[in-house]
C-alpha cells in the first residue's frame, strides 16, 4: 500500500513538473454572477 501511494505523488509530481498540469487561472471559483451569469 505504501508503494502504490509513493507512485501516486511521484506521478502528480511528474506530471506537475513537466507542465501537464491546467491551471487557467480565471478565478471562476470565486467571481460573482448575476443568478448564474458572468458579464464579461
């Protein structure tokens, strides 16, 4: 078991380090809508 959850970060961390991860940084999360409906 531990085995496999050392794989596990050591492929995120492969995949982070390597730029496959998305980070679009639009802030979608936290902008305010208008009852669901972004402006833009």
């Amino acid at each position: 078991m531990a085995i496999a959850l050392a794989l596990f970060f050591l492929v995120i961390l492969a995949f982070a380090v390597t730029g496959h991860v998305a980070d679009t940084r639009d802030s979608a999360d936290w902008k305010p809508s208008d009852e669901g409906f972004r402006h833009s």
